[in-house]
C-alpha cells in the first residue's frame, strides 16, 4: 500500500502494529497522504502511535463496518 492508495480511500485506514499490536484508524488527512504520492506508510514516516515501529500491517476497507469491525477485532 502507497501513500497514494490512502489518499484514494473512501475510509480511515487500519494500522496494526506488528510489534505491540495497537491498532489505530488513520484518516488520509491525519497521514497527509497525496495522490501520486507512490511512498509505502513506513516511507513517509508513518509509525506506530504507542511503540514507534515502522512495522505494520495497514489495511483498506472498502464498506464502512471495515472500520468498525478492525477497531473491534482485538
Ligand atoms: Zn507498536
């Protein structure tokens, strides 16, 4: 996933860190994510809220119960 797919979504994006499994919902706002912007998350500086690693999953949702359903997944 790109900075520009972000940019693209219709919904915040889920990011689950691999290392201390927080899980936060991203806007493309809140990422400052841009259309042609063909960085991945880690690239453009993206990192866990809670442990500060660069190693995550980011997930797209494509309905808006993807959202929901992440945040309550733990
Ligand atoms: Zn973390």
């Amino acid at each position: 996933m790109t900075m520009h797919d972000v940019a693209l979504s219709t919904y915040p994006v889920g990011i689950l860190c691999d290392h201390c499994m927080h899980r936060v919902l991203m806007s493309a706002g809140a990422l400052k994510a841009s259309r042609g912007d063909r960085r991945t998350l880690a690239e453009a500086g993206v990192r866990c809220g809670k442990c500060g690693s660069t190693r995550f999953e980011a997930t797209l949702f494509h309905a808006p119960s993807g959202p929901t359903r992440f945040m309550r997944s733990m």
